[in-house]
C-alpha cells in the first residue's frame, strides 16, 4: 500500500478532529476509528485493530497507548518501520493536542466559573454521554470479533458487577479475579 502525502495528511486531520469529540477518553471514539480506519480506508484489518486496542489495554500505562500501536499498524502497512515511526507521531498528535489544549482551557474557565449552575449541569450532562460512548467502544470490539453477543451467562455477570461495583465498595481487582475464574473454570 502507498501513503501519498495527502494520505498522512488524511490520517492527520481525521485523529484530529476525534481529539475533540473523544469526551470520556480516546477509547471512546475507537468506533470511529475502525470506521475510519478499517471499513472506509482499508489501511488495517479487523485483527489488527482489535490487536492494537486488546495489547494497549493489557499493558499498564496510559489508556491512550492504543492510538501509538493503531498508528503502529498504519505505518507498517503504509511502507515499513520508519513510516510506522512516523505514523505514531501522527496520530499522537492528533489524538493529543487539540483535547489537550481544549481541556487546559475548559478546566480553566470551569473553574473560574464553578458555581453557576450552567457549569454544573453540564458536568453532570457528561456522564451518560461517557458511558453511551464506552458502551458503542465495547460493542464494536465484540463484534469485530465475532464473538457472541446472546451469552447470557456473561450478560448476568456484567449487571451483577455493575451493581456490585455502584452499591459496595469492594476493591475492583476481587470483581477481575472472580471473572477471571469463572472463566478459567469454564463457567462464561
């Protein structure tokens, strides 16, 4: 596959303007991503997008690492390591900077003006948005791998961990391990 440089370009300005939409974190516009990067452009496959987001999840560090091994994966495609070098950049970039700058700038001005009540409700307006963009992320990842989505013995486990995790306060980790064993016994 050859990247002209309008295609960097492309990749550029599209992690761009997900920086500013990506409330919640930047796994929370990965649907995009995939849209972007796998259905529309064809410059990774499901595998690899699911790989890049699966490893970058698993390593401990920022939640944003993903984006590094997406723009990885573009790059090697593209034309080897050094485009792949290059790629990184770009999409770090892009991922980074406007949210950055956007968020320095709204936590500044909120918290000049904290007490009106407009800045309040819009904090709290933020919550189901999050959590609607994180419930789209996990969807396509199911799905991209095929993976079934009618287990309702994995559906009953969520809703009791998300009832556990909303009403006690029971360390997260005892949640992960118990998961992890019932699925190493077979029981999800």
């Amino acid at each position: 596959m050859n990247f002209t440089p309008a295609d960097w370009l492309a990749l550029f300005l599209h992690f761009t303007s997900l920086s500013l939409l990506s409330i919640g974190g930047a796994i929370t516009v990965a649907p995009d991503m995939h849209r972007y990067l796998v259905d529309q452009q064809h410059w990774l496959t499901d595998a690899q997008f699911t790989a890049s987001i699966a490893i970058a999840q698993a390593a401990p560090g920022p939640n944003v690492l993903f984006i590094a091994l997406l723009g990885w994966h573009v790059g090697l495609n593209a034309g080897g390591p050094w485009a792949a070098f290059g790629a990184v950049w770009l999409t770090m970039l892009g991922i980074l900077l406007p949210s950055t700058t956007l968020t320095y700038l709204a936590a500044q001005w909120g918290h000049r003006n904290r007490g009106l009540r407009s800045v309040r409700a819009f904090k709290q307006g933020l919550a189901p948005i999050v959590i609607a963009l994180l419930v789209a992320t996990g969807f396509i990842l199911a799905t991209s791998t095929g993976y079934a989505l009618f287990n309702w013995p994995l559906w009953l486990l969520a809703g009791v961990t998300c009832v556990i995790v909303w009403r006690t306060k029971t360390h997260m980790l005892w949640l992960l391990g118990a998961g992890a064993a019932l699925g190493a016994f077979g029981f999800l």
